[in-house]
C-alpha cells in the first residue's frame, strides 16, 4: 500500500493513479474540494481532421534521397543529422497529442481546514484510492476504483454521521470545446476536439442513500444531508484503429448504456466484480525479499529515507516498487485500450511532454519488458493490436518513402497511423522501430507457445518487417557485408552505415522470422531468401580499442561519454544474442561501466536488466538503488524528468530478470541475486515455454523450486541448483523422478498440468 499523512499538491509528483486501461483517474484526497483529474486513452488531437496531417509520410516522390545519404555516408563514413534531416525529413504536421478529459471535484462546504488523522491511500491489491480524516467527532472517507468489467469510474463518499454528506459535483476543463448539462443527477460533458473534430463524451451519474440530489443550471449537481455519495463515470471518444480514417461510432450511447449497467449494478457489486478481476491479475505473483514495512512510516518518508542497504525497510520499498510496477500496467493496459503511453493512462496537460505518445525506439517497448514474466499476459493485448493497426499505415511509408514490401514505423507514432518522419535531427529516423515492436510480438509466442497467435498476430508482422529489409539493406564497400544505412544509434551521433543497434536488431527479426516460418511451415522460397541475408549480414558486435562494444562500425566510441542510451547492447537485452561469460558480454560490461550509472529514469531501468544479464547482481541493485533515491517521485512514479512511466515498467522487469531468466531456452534460476536478498520467495513467474514457477532461497541459493508446465515438453534449467544432488518430484501424481543432467543443464520431461518440486537432495 501507497500512503500518505496530507492531501496531494502537485499531480505529477504526489497524486495516486487508478486506471482500467481505457480511463485513468489520479486522486488528489483534497478536504474541502476534493479533485480527480480523469483521462480517457482515445482522446487525441491531431491526425484525420487535423489540417496538413500527413503520417509523416513525404508530400512528393523524393527518388534519389535515400541514395544520396547512402553515398555520403559510404563516400565519408558518415553524416551529419542536420544534413540527413535536410534530405529525409519532414515538419511534423497535425501529429497532435494525448489530452486531459478535464478534472471531477467535490466542493465540501464547511470542511476543516486542519482535518484529523487525515490519510489517503492506495492499496494495490484491491486497487482502491481512499481518503479518511476527522471533522469533530465525525469521521469521513472517499473510495475510488477503476473497474475494467464495467468499464467506468466509481467513487463513494461515507461519513460515520447519518446525514452528514453534502457536496456539489462538478467537471472542469483546460479547453473550450465542449457542452454540460446536469439532469436527473446525471452530468454530461459533450463536444468535439478544435483541432479534428473528433468527439468525446463523459457521463458522471450521482446517487445518494438519503438526502436530497438537485440539478443546477450550470451543469452541476448537488447532494445534501446524505448518509452516503456515490457515482459512476464513464467517458469515450469516437476514435477507431482503422486506417485511414480512425473513426467509428458516436461514443454517446456506449458511454449510457455503461452508466447505467453500472448504476444498476450497484456499488458493493461493482466493487465485488472489480475486485475479482484486479486480483485474478495481481495475486499471480508474490515477491518476498526480507522486506518489513516500518510502522507509521508514510510512503514518501519511506522513499527519502531509502539508501539501498540491508534495513527491512529498504527491502520494503524495494518490494513495494515491484508490486506497483504491476499494478501500473494492469492500470493502464487492458484488453480493449490503445496501449500504455509515455504516460500510461494519466496526463493532465493539453500539451504534454513529448506529447505523451507512443516513443518506438525503446520507450513503448520497456512498457511491456515485464508482461509476460510477471504474469501478466493479458496486458500485452493492446500492444497486439496497436502493432497489427500500425502495418497497413506502415506499408504504405514503406512503399512511398523506401519503395519497399513491407512496413515500417520511425522513432514515435501517435494513435492516427504515424509511421513516417518528422525533422529533430536527432530524433526523427529509426525504420528498426517495427523490427523491435515485432520482437515484442514473437516474445509473447515464446512465452505462450500459442500456435494460433504465432500465425494470426506475430508472424505476419515478422515476415512483413523482413520483406522490408529484405528490400533495404546495403552492401556495404568496406566489407561487402548487408548494412542498414542510412543508420542511427538513437538520438547519439552522426548517421553512419551500420550502427550496431541497427545490425543487432535487424539480426534479431531475421533469426525470429526464420524460427516463425519453419513453424508456421511457409514457403521455403522466402526461408532461402531470408537465409541468404542473414549469411551475409552484418550482426552488429565488434569490440573497439578501449576493450568496449562498439556502438558504431568504425570504432567512433568516446570512453568519456555517458549518454543515456545504450542502444549497441540490444543484443544483450531485450535481444538473445550475447550470452554471458562471452567476449562479448565482457566488452558490454566495458561498454556499461564508462556510460557509468546515472542516466534518465529509463535509463537506469534498462542498466538493471543489463546487469542481470550479465549476472551481476549487486551491480544490478545499484542500478536499482540509483532508481529509487535519483528518479523516483514521491507517489513512486518514474521521472525521467519530467514522469515517464517507463522506467517503472524496466525496473519491474529488471527485478524480475535477476530472479528468473529464460531467452536462452533455458529455465536460469537465480541468476544474478543480489547480495541484499539473502533469503527469499517468490511465486507466479513465468518463462518461456509456458511454465509458472515458484522458488524459495536462502544463504542466496535455492531451496525449493515448482514448475507449473503449461504444456508437454522438455524443461531445460540451469542455476548452482544442478550442479550439485537434486531431487525431483511430481506433485501432480506424487511420484519421485530420476534427476538427469547434460553438460550441466537439468533436464526434465514434463507434463502440461503438472507441478513438479526440485530441492537439493
């Protein structure tokens, strides 16, 4: 649980999030005017409307642009981004952004000005806000939740006094494009966005038990002498993920019909069914690390007073990070939603950083680095389908800005189709984007070994990204090697010819598509094809002269730069292709030492998981203790600055990383734990292949391991676990099986539906 002893002040840094996926709600527990800004996911400017809007894709046939890159670059090995961005680029025009909904209020006549026992919460299990405090000898509370089930927003307001509830409810908003109307207690926010016309609606329903609720002619709605408030809020646009035009249906009889579902449904129900589909999500998993929760101790005291040591209190905030990791993704990423943003669900600007869209050269990405290994699969369907809504847009860059099969997506994109370029030389070409986006599509086959996600939803993406490569790679002169050019490590440097991310990434997608045809069993012609390229490919690792991975072909690395990206270890994470103890792996931990460890929020979210890569666990928790005491704001959400939700979601998956890892095809269990969690559980990970497992450590070595094998097959695992006597047992049929070891990698033949125990013998 989230708590604190005062109401928040500031949005990005003190108040708490509720979300179920499609509407966020950020609860500010205020006495007297009680404020929750609200936010529907769909609400957009920009695109179809939007004047000029043109996906990023050039006005006019530009044939020998990209040539004329490539030659530079080949002439002179590299090129300037101003230069490239002159040739390729584009003003981005009508790319729009994420937009508040607009804030909900209470306005409490006669509250206190100094409450007592004042506290406001968030309990992460149950995904309840709540607000508590004394007026006189009166106590009051406030509970709000997101429900997914009934798609709307709900609050209560109770007071331990019979009659003693009374406010006036009322909607605010930063813009001046819409209607309210109160009626029947119910109050309807209407309008239609300036700059697309894309309409929206928010229906807010009050109800009491006792007292009096009375509409007023400015749109707001009053309730006297109540025992009790309640309301249920629903709100959509008529945004659709179609290309070209992203429209469908007038939201208003949706958002009605949900009002009223939920209003005759009933409060306790709804808090019943809600609380049903929270925890069938959150309790998968439980994290134990030696944590105790000090007494009294509010949630931003106990961040300011974290150092990373060996307190229980530090193990607390540590475990308590983790858990909210997870309750920010079930918050912000359900069926049904676009996916979770740089902001997840939340935003209360008109015009927020960065636009508060979807960043594709790794921000969108490490959204979804802990879905599948932290249990939470289902999350990962708004990402599915973002990417399926994002090929036909993506074909059609590809076609009139590479004369290429396939399709592409560039460094961001927006809910409207933005697969092309824009002009920020630094920060405007990245065509592995789509690569990198179908990894997180091929990963989740990994995980599941579902045949028929394999070919309806994951290969397609593959093999189109690697038709569009097929078309696009270069020969290189210097080696006759297939290059990406022009190429650019993310927002660092000049273009040049095959950047190592580019060539890791590029390899990356080959190798997954290879894997998902011969599954799939297409045509040998494309296998043969894709093969030949992949022989002649360059694969992006080289190690310079300072003993580091190099980050560019040529060995251009600066010992002294410590950039925030760290794009040349892709291959080391999220990628498959350095394994530890590797030269390889070594030059990464070159590379990574002279970056150093600070970096943006993100970005030292993507150290810890680079760290446990490389087995290094303690260095990991530095990483970690970086996180928590340099970019971490009091209500626990990342700052880049200013809040990105994304280094929450690394730094979950990172955590995850050091306990359980498995992209080499093997179940590794415990290996990198730091030196700080000495004794330990853990339930309800997951690996590929499709098992959950379920571990207990102490003196940092495994005492008891569960596999829960989700299917028939061979179980590979490794950890010091098996290289000393074990035993195995399954408990499914309470048999004993004979422990058989290769080259020091257990082997185990399970059953899907089976549970199986290995302990130390």
């Amino acid at each position: 649980m989230l708590w604190y002893d005062r109401p928040a002040d500031d949005w990005e840094r003190e108040a708490l999030p509720l979300g179920n996926g499609a509407l966020g709600a950020m609860v500010f527990g205020t006495v007297a005017s009680e404020r929750l800004q609200f936010n529907e996911k769909t609400l957009w400017t920009g695109g179809p409307g939007s004047p000029g809007y043109d996906a990023g894709n050039w006005h006019s046939p530009r044939p020998d642009a990209l040539d004329r890159v490539r030659r530079l670059i080949d002439d002179e090995g590299s090129a300037d981004p101003e230069r490239v961005a002159e040739l390729l680029g584009l003003p981005k025009t009508g790319y729009g952004a994420y937009q508040t909904f607009g804030d909900l209020h209470l306005d409490i006549p006669d509250a206190p000005a100094a409450p007592a026992e004042y506290r406001r919460d968030l309990d992460l299990r149950s995904a309840v806000a709540g607000v508590r405090y004394r007026s006189g000898t009166t106590t009051h509370r406030r509970a709000y939740f997101a429900s997914h089930p009934a798609g709307v927003l709900v609050g209560r307001v109770t007071a331990d006094r019979p009659g003693a509830i009374g406010c006036t409810v009322r909607t605010t908003s930063p813009r001046d494009d819409r209607t309210v109307t109160a009626r029947d207690g119910r109050i309807t926010v209407r309008g239609a966005l300036q700059d697309n016309g894309l309409v929206f609606e928010a229906q807010l329903r009050v109800l009491a038990e006792g007292g009096t609720v009375r509409d007023n002619a400015d749109g707001t709605v009053t309730v006297s002498g109540a025992d009790t408030l309640w309301f249920v809020l629903a709100a959509g646009t008529d945004y659709a993920d179609r290309h070209p035009h992203y429209r469908g249906a007038d939201p208003h009889d949706r958002i009605t019909r949900a009002v009223d579902a939920a209003v005759a449904t009933g409060y306790d129900r709804l808090l019943a069914a809600h609380l049903r589909d929270h925890r069938r999500l959150f309790d998968r998993v439980a994290l134990d690390i030696g944590q105790r929760m000090p007494a009294g101790v509010p949630t931003d005291r106990l961040l300011a007073a974290y150092t990373g040591g060996t307190s229980p209190a530090d193990r607390a905030l540590e475990a308590l990070y983790f858990a909210y990791g997870r309750y920010l993704l079930i918050a912000s990423s359900r069926r049904g939603s676009l996916p979770a943003n740089l902001q997840g669900v939340w935003n209360d600007s008109t015009t927020p950083p960065w636009s508060a869209d979807y960043h594709t050269n790794i921000n969108l990405q490490m959204n979804y680095w802990p879905v599948h290994a932290a249990g939470l699969a289902e999350a990962a369907e708004p990402l599915e389908r973002f990417v399926t809504a994002l090929r036909p847009p993506g074909a059609v860059s590809a076609k009139e800005m590479f004369g290429a099969r396939g399709w592409v997506v560039h460094n961001e994109t927006n809910p409207y189709g933005f697969t092309g370029v824009h002009d920020w030389a630094t920060a405007f070409w990245f065509p592995e984007a789509a690569a990198w986006l179908a990894h997180q599509l091929y990963d989740h086959y990994r995980f599941t070994r579902d045949p028929g996600y394999l070919r309806r939803t994951a290969y397609p993406a593959l093999k189109e990204a690697a038709l569009f490569w097929l078309d696009t790679l270069h020969t290189d002169p210097r080696d006759g090697t297939l290059v990406v050019s022009p190429s650019y490590s993310p927002e660092h440097g000049a273009f040049t010819a095959g950047a190592a991310i580019s060539q890791q990434i590029v390899r990356d997608l080959f190798v997954n598509t290879l894997e998902a045809a011969r599954l799939t069993g297409d045509d040998a012609a494309f296998r043969t094809e894709l093969q030949r390229a992949l022989d002649r490919l360059d694969p992006g690792l080289r190690i310079g002269s300072w003993g580091q991975l190099q980050e560019w072909k040529a060995d251009l690395d600066d010992p002294e730069d410590t950039h925030r990206h760290v794009s040349h270890l892709f291959a080391l994470h999220p990628g498959r292709g350095i394994e530890p103890g590797s030269k390889w792996a070594e030059a990464a931990k070159v590379s990574l030492r002279a970056r150093g460890d600070g970096g943006t929020g993100w970005s030292k979210a993507w150290k810890i998981n680079f760290w446990a890569r490389l087995r290094d666990g303690d260095h990991a928790h530095t990483m970690l203790t970086q996180l928590l005491t340099s970019s971490t704001l009091p209500n626990l959400w990342d700052t880049h600055p200013p809040f990105q939700i994304d280094g929450n979601f690394g730094a979950t998956a990172g955590i995850t990383e050091l306990l359980l890892q498995s992209h080499l095809d093997a179940i590794e269990i415990l290996p990198a734990l730091p030196a700080r969690w000495p004794d330990g559980s853990v339930t309800g990970l997951r690996t590929r292949g499709d098992t959950a497992v379920d571990l207990t450590w102490s003196n940092g070595a495994a005492r008891r391991l569960v596999l829960h094998a989700g299917r028939d097959g061979e179980l590979r695992l490794r950890g010091a676990l098996f290289t000393r006597p074990y035993a195995v047992r399954d408990l499914t049929t309470n048999k004993d099986h004979a422990p058989r070891t290769e080259e020091g990698t257990a082997l185990l033949a399970a059953r899907g539906g089976h549970s199986y125990e290995i302990t130390p013998a």
